[in-house]
C-alpha cells in the first residue's frame, strides 16, 4: 500500500469524527469544513512521512490548533463586531437586550422529550470549548490521557478536570432524558 | 451511572456520524482525495532558467572595466608611426627611462 493510500484509509476513518469535533466547537458547518479540510492538509504536507502510529495524535493535535486559531479570530471578529454594533445601538441600555439566550444551554426546552441526542448535542455546544474538546477526545476518539493532553497542549491533570467537569455537565442536563 | 451515561453518549454520537448529508460527505471526501494525492510540482523556481541570461548580461555589463595601465611603449610606437613631434618624443624617452626605473 502506497504512502498516498495508506493517508487516504487514515483520513476516511477519521475525517467524519474531526468534522463533528469542529462543528461542535464551531457551531458552523462551513467552519467546520475548513478547519478539517486544512489539518488533513497540513498532516499530509508536514508529517505524511512519520510513521503511520504517530497520525492520530498528529492529527488531532493540528485539528485543536486549527480551531483555537479560527476561536482566536471569531473572539477579534466578534468583539469587533460588538463595538460598532453597541456604538450604533441606541437600545443598548435597554436590559432585556442585553439578557443573553440561554436557550441553547437548556436542551429540555428546546429538544422533544426523549431525544436523547439533540439533547446531547445541545449540552456538548454549551460546553465551555476545552471541556468539550477534552470529553470528545477521550471518550469518543479514544485518545488516553497523555494522548489527549498532547493534542490540547496541555498538562494531563488539566485533561482529567476538564473531563470531569464536561460530564458533571451533561449529567446535568442530560438527567432529563434519562 | 457515569460509565452509563458515558457509553449512551458514546453510542449517541457514533450515531450522528452516520447522519451526516450526502453535501458533507462529499466534501470531506473531496478534502480527503486532496491532502492525499501526491504535491504538484512546485512552480516556485521555475523563472529562474529564463532570468540567468538576463541577469548574466547585466552582470558583465556591471563588471568594473578593470583594463590594464597602458605599456609606454606601444604608446611610443604609435605616436612613431605618426608624424613625430621631437618634444613628444622626448617626453616619451624620459617616460620610458622612468618606468625602467620603477621596474628595476
């Protein structure tokens, strides 16, 4: 099996599994393409020629790094976006403009009784975004904890906090569907 | 209960990838055929053939015109095979005389 072959059987087992990761802490589809599209772009580019064992943790590692840079210019897009937006607005005082929408945190007045996984995806949404990147990449990637830890750029009692916390979390949220 | 909860939320999010549309699939794919196939040659160097004439042109014309100090002599010769001035050839007697000079 060529090298280009063996990429290739490496992305398709893991492109749909990125894609979500980035729709979750997007929120955007068209972002979410992007990112992925870019970090198997730059794993083919950079690091096609490491072993074959290393592609995940690479993988994942670049993913993160994408998407902390696209969170990194939403932050300056939007604060920009805020200070036109507030210069303009002449109801800017006004406190039910400034309540923010919590809808999207509370999955049981939004999903349908029973939809466990709306209800899922709307907790995982509004969870702070390293929780949920370090919950989807333990549990559902399956990367230990080192790996884990390696792919946020942090230290690996960071990973076991943030796990803890994100499932505390959806515990809490998801007890309504239980 | 977590392991529970833990493994119904895996199951629930293994689901959703099997619900991704047709539009998503294919663009992934689409990104997937990309980053594997081999890099196009890169076009970077390839103006650098057709610039080396040019630029080897502009160098010789660049080049410091290092010619050599003219040989009294030849100098003497020449004004011989025109009409000779006497104080001319005086003065090219005792150039001569100098450089002979110098060189010894």
């Amino acid at each position: 099996m060529t090298e280009g072959a063996r990429l290739s059987a490496f992305l398709a087992a893991h492109e749909a599994r990125a894609f979500r990761l980035a729709q979750f802490a997007t929120r955007n589809r068209e972002d979410a393409l992007d990112i992925v599209q870019d970090a198997m772009l730059s794993l083919a580019r950079n690091y096609a020629d490491r072993d074959e064992a290393t592609w995940r943790a690479l993988f994942y590692r670049i993913l993160e790094s994408r998407i902390r840079d696209w969170q990194r210019r939403s932050w300056v897009r939007n604060r920009l976006r805020q200070f036109f937006a507030h210069a303009e607005d002449p109801d800017r005082d006004d406190p039910l403009e400034q309540q923010a929408d919590t809808s999207a945190a509370q999955p049981d007045t939004q999903v349908a009784a029973g939809e466990f996984r709306a209800g899922l995806e709307a907790a995982l949404s509004a969870l702070p975004w390293r929780q949920q990147q370090a919950f989807l990449l333990r549990l559902w990637e399956g990367l230990d904890i080192r790996a884990t830890a390696a792919a946020m750029q942090c230290s690996e009692s960071s990973v076991k906090t943030h796990y803890a916390r994100a499932l505390e979390k959806l515990r809490q949220a998801l007890e309504y569907h239980r | 209960m977590s392991d529970d909860l833990e493994t119904r939320i895996r199951h629930a999010l293994e689901h959703s990838l099997h619900e991704l549309d047709a539009d998503t699939r294919r663009r992934l794919a689409a990104a997937r055929a990309h980053a594997a196939s081999p890099p196009a040659p890169s076009l970077r160097w390839w103006w650098l053939p057709a610039a080396t004439l040019p630029l080897a042109l502009i160098a010789i014309m660049l080049w410091p015109q290092a010619s050599p100090p003219p040989d009294p002599s030849l100098l003497l010769e020449t004004v011989l095979e025109e009409d000779a001035d006497p104080d001319l050839l005086l003065t090219f007697d005792l150039l001569l005389a100098e450089d002979a000079d110098e060189t010894s």
